[in-house]
C-alpha cells in the first residue's frame, strides 16, 4: 500500500489521468459510470408567474412518465437476471408513483408559493419523507428507502440531468465513479456489474477501499473532483496498483497494461498455490491469518483463500437501507450460517458498529457534527438496549455451534466493557431459562480502537479474552485525522511512532495477562507493514479474504528475528519515514515477487 497525495495530471497523447491513493490492487478495463446521488445536489429556486403553472405541471408530469418507464426497464432486467420476487420489490416504487396525493400537493404549493416546479417538489417531497419516518409502523418505514428512491428519481428527471439516476441504472460491467461511495449504497450495487472503483473522496479506510478488497477489484480513492470531469459511457483504464484513472487511453498504454494484467494473472496463480499452506514463518512460529468479512456470502472466499477462519464479522451490513432492525430470528440466522460454514475454524462476531460512515437511516441515529467522534458503535448498543439485547441473544444463540467468539467495537473504558458484559449475562439468563442452547465459554474481546483503550489495556486485558486491534480507527483517533478524508490522506500515518507505541503496549499488557492480540484494521493487510505487526507481538492478523494470500507468503519468507530487530528498530525511531523505509526495504528483499511488476512501464 503507498501513501500517495492525489493529483489530476494532463497527457500529451490525448489521453487523460487521474491520479489519487490506490487502495485495491489490480487493473480495471472498461466504461465509465459516473454515478451522482441526486441528493447531493443543489436545486434551483426562482419565481413563476400565474401563467408558467401550466407549463410547470406538465414539466413534473413528462419528470412522472419517464421515471414510470425507467422503473419499469429496471424491473425488467431484474426479472431476467435475478426473478421474479426480487423484481416485484419495484412495485412498492410504481404504486407510489402513481400516488396522486404528492402531485397534487407540490402543483398547490407551485401555485401557492409562485416557485418552479423543481423547488416545489423537492421541499414537499422532504416534507412527505420526514412525515412518512414519523410514522411508528414498521410496514411503513420500509417503505422509506423505496420513497427516497423514488423521489431522487423524479428530482433527477426534473431537473433534466444527463446519466444515470441510481446505482440501480448500471447496466453492462462498468467502472463506477462516484464522489464517495456509502456503505448503504454499497449494499445495494449489482457486484457482478463492477469492474472497480474510482471515488473523488475516500482513503485507504474508507468503505470503498474495504468492499474494493472483498470483492477483489482495483480501486482507487481521492480522486478530489474527478466525478466532475468524466461522463458515463467513456472508456477507461484503472490502475489500483499505482492509482491512476486514465480515460481514453492510447494504444501504448493498453498494451502496457496489457502485460500487467498477464503478470498480475500469474502472481495470483502462485498465491493461491499458499491455499492450504499454514502461515508460518521460516523458523517455523505460526501466525493466525483470519479474514474479515461483512457478509454471510462471503465464507466462500474465506475458504477458498485459505484463511484461518473469520477474525472480524462486521455484522452492521445487515441493518443497512432497512428502517427497521433485523429480527433476532434473521440474525441468528446470518450468524449461525457463517459459525456453521467455517466450522471448526473460529468466527469471530463485532456487535454493531453503527454510526460513523455507517447510519442505517435518519430517523434511528441522529445527524451528527462529528460522527466519528460520536454516537457509534458500543455507544449506540449501551443507549438502545433493545437493539443490541437482540443481536446479543442472537449471536449467543449463534455460538451453540462452538467456535464463535464475540468483541465489542471501540470501548474506550471499563464501565463500558462492564455494561456490555452485564447485558450479555442478562441474556444468557434468559436464554438458559427458555431452554436454547448457547456456547456457556463464549469467549469475549474487546477492539482497541481508541487510544484511550490503549493506555488502560493492563485492566481490559485482566477481563476478556482477546484483544483485536482496530488501527483504522486507533490511528485516525490517535492522530486527529479523518479517516475518510482525502485532504490530510497524507498524514494518516501507521507507522507513526505514536501509533507503534499504542500496538506495542496493547500487546504487551495482552501477554502479560494471558491472552492474545489480533490486528483487523488495514495495516494487517499491507504486505509491507506485516513483517512490522509480527515483530510487535501480534498473534493474529485478519485481512479481506483477498489479501490473505499475499499476506500468506510474506509470512512464509520471514524469520521471526528479522520481523524483532524490525520492531525494535521501529519502537527506538522518531522518523516515520524512515520506519516505512525499512518496513519497505524488508519486504522487498524477502519476498521481491510480491513487489515486482507493478508499475506498467517498468
Ligand atoms: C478498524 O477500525 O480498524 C476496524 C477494523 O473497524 P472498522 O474499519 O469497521 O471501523
Ligand atoms: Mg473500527
């Protein structure tokens, strides 16, 4: 993984490159969809005289008519390719657009107020969605995300704005290009129609660099306001090794990237050669390399690139674009689906690390100033005790297939830990006395997210079993910088003396008492910084399923005394350059085929 700045960068060939941070490895080749949600713009306001109404209404119904025939070829391709039941979820969309009352409502506020048509609709719009969440019925907030869609569409034909409405107008396999790219848009893209990512916001964290890796295509993000530029339908090659979105390129450059694709191929091929190779080190210490996942379809590629199990369940995808929380039944389900998969292997499952990037709609969290630094994860478990009873009884009734484990995301101190552990004590009193089995030694961790986790680790680790180091949001966290955002990328730093000294004390005080460290943020799975993380102490690692092979073989080409003498170089360091230097020079000198080949022209 480099740390680049991102750039725009002009060609004297006529073709054009984007340059931002590649987050996901590989090339891309293909057209561009260039994909801007309809909320993020801005909607013209301007005045009306008596005589522009009827001109206005016919405006908004040639807007209904063509969002009607759009919905209707969208719920035809949905039928082809996926069937019946999944195409009939378009229907809730065409019965409200049918809906007379909405029409009626923004042509009487048009009149009424002397506005155009588009402000009339998108301020009574608002109003109709703000009215339609109040309601308590939970039939009804379904409803909501087909509402929004539905009213993004309509927006989108009125103001007459060229491509697609939404990630649901993909058609034919295409490179997306986005400004940013949110976990709940994620959850709903076809992914067999993506050829890889390209965001203007983003960084080596942020969710489109994590689904970039579980999906296994090239991303890059940072692109500042490369969404700006392009138009759908252009041709585009896309270089996640180096991080260059080039469109229309030459003949030469489809060439170039023509031999790097062929490399890329037989690099993979000698990867998956690793499958069902333990992650030893030459002097023959073991290492855990599990994977992390975020869906329950994703056990597959845990097996098939030969992972130790799942060390990180993220299991907030399933609460996404719903307004209503999975059922405790729904979610033993998922859980009880990946435990029974990978079994024997340990799966271990994050309680919900809502909030952050990751809301599931308006109305369950509040809009926060500074989300990241506010009502997430454990917070929001510990203020809504219902929701998390529910996915605690449900992850409990999961571990009766004995190899789950549970941790609880971004704890910053004991009251926390101790509130948590009460609820689960509460439940399994509960469970026991409805007579449903649970594992009774369902073991319990904690993330080390927060630096404050950190530097009080000696009395967490006296009271779980594991410790999992989330650097994503402990280097965020412990440098002040916004892991999503690409203008201060460049000072998101792991090896950031700061940061080292919060992994190493972690896994000291781990040891001390008896338990383990894993590592499941990013860094675990950037080759480079491997060699690092094992000279610290880690135990295990947990990587995108696609990283665990390449993971795999750096482990395989390292003595645990060079990955020491790292770590103490590293620990005794004020330079983080120089740190990331030797993190690099040792990388390459033990494994230099993982490194080569990377750049086209080389
Ligand atoms: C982390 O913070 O490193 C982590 C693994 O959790 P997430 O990326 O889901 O916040
Ligand atoms: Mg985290």
């Amino acid at each position: 993984m480099r740390y680049a700045k991102a750039v725009a960068e002009p060609s004297r060939t006529g073709e054009k490159r984007f340059l931002g941070i590649p987050v996901a490895r590989g090339v891309g080749r293909g057209r561009l969809f260039v994909f801007h949600p309809t909320a993020s713009r801005t909607v013209p306001q301007y005045g009306i005289r008596d005589g522009d109404v009827p001109e206005q209404t016919q405006k908004l119904e040639h807007a209904l008519l063509r969002s009607r025939e759009q919905i209707h070829n969208i719920q035809k391709r949905v039928r082809e390719n996926m069937g019946a039941k999944d195409a009939a979820i378009f229907d809730a969309q065409l019965l409200l657009l049918d809906d007379p009352v909405l029409l009626e409502e923004v042509v009487r506020y048009l009149r009424r107020e002397r506005v155009n048509v588009e402000h009339a609709f998108s301020v009574v719009s608002h109003r109709y969605l703000a009215a339609f969440g109040a309601i308590d019925d939970d039939y009804l907030r379904e409803r909501m995300v087909d509402m929004r869609d539905v009213v993004d569409r309509i927006l989108h034909n009125l103001l007459q704005r060229e491509g697609p409405v939404g990630l649901a107008d993909l058609r034919e396999p295409s490179i997306l290009v986005t400004d940013d790219l949110t976990p709940s848009q994620t959850a709903l893209l076809d992914r067999g129609l993506i050829l890889g990512f390209a965001t203007d916001q983003g960084s080596h964290t942020s969710h489109t660099a994590i689904l970039a890796q579980s999906l296994q295509l090239p991303a890059i993000v940072g692109l500042r306001n490369a969404s700006r530029q392009l138009r759908s339908g252009q041709y585009a090659l896309l270089d996640g090794f180096n991080g260059a979105l080039i469109v229309d390129p030459t003949d030469q450059t489809l060439f170039e990237y023509g031999q790097l694709a062929r490399k890329q191929l037989a690099r993979e091929d000698r990867l998956r050669e690793l499958r069902d190779q333990a992650a030893v080190t030459l002097d023959n210490v073991g290492v855990t390399l599990s994977a992390n996942i975020e869906q329950t379809a994703e056990t597959a590629a845990v097996k098939d690139k030969g992972a130790d199990g799942v060390g990180l369940f993220r299991t907030e995808y399933l609460f996404l674009n719903r307004e209503t929380t999975p059922s405790e039944e729904e979610q033993y389900q998922a859980y009880h689906r990946v435990a029974t998969d990978l079994h024997p292997s340990p799966v271990i499952i994050r309680t919900l690390d809502l909030g952050g990037d990751k809301v599931q709609s308006e109305r369950t969290l509040p809009v926060e100033m500074n989300p990241f630094m506010g009502l997430r994860a454990i917070r929001v478990c510990l203020q809504q005790h219902g929701l998390f009873r529910t996915q605690l009884r449900a992850i409990l009734r999961a571990s009766a297939a004995g190899n789950v484990k549970m941790m609880y995301p971004m704890i910053s101190g004991l009251d926390e830990l101790n509130q948590a552990n009460r609820l689960v004590e509460q439940c399994k009193a509960e469970l026991r006395q409805e007579k449903v089995p649970f594992d009774p030694d369902l073991e319990i961790g904690v993330m080390i997210e927060v630096p404050a986790a950190a530097l009080i680790a000696e009395t967490l680790a006296r009271r779980v079993k594991f410790f999992s180091i989330g650097t994503n949001d402990l280097i965020q966290y412990a440098l002040a910088v916004d892991r999503l955002n690409p203008q201060i990328a460049h000072l998101y730093q792991p090896t950031h003396p700061a940061v080292l000294h919060l992994i190493k004390r972690t896994i000291d005080a781990a040891h001390q008492h008896g338990i383990w460290t894993g590592i499941c943020g990013a860094m675990a799975g950037d080759p480079v910084l491997v060699p690092l993380l094992l000279g610290l102490g880690a135990d295990e690692l947990s990587v995108a399923p696609s990283l665990v092979p390449a993971v795999k073989f750096i482990i395989r080409r390292l003595k645990s005394a060079e990955a020491r003498a790292l770590a103490d170089f590293a620990l005794g360091c004020e330079d983080l350059n120089l740190i990331l230097e030797r993190c690099q020079a040792l990388a390459e000198d033990i494994a230099p085929d993982l490194f080569a080949n990377d750049n086209p022209t080389a």
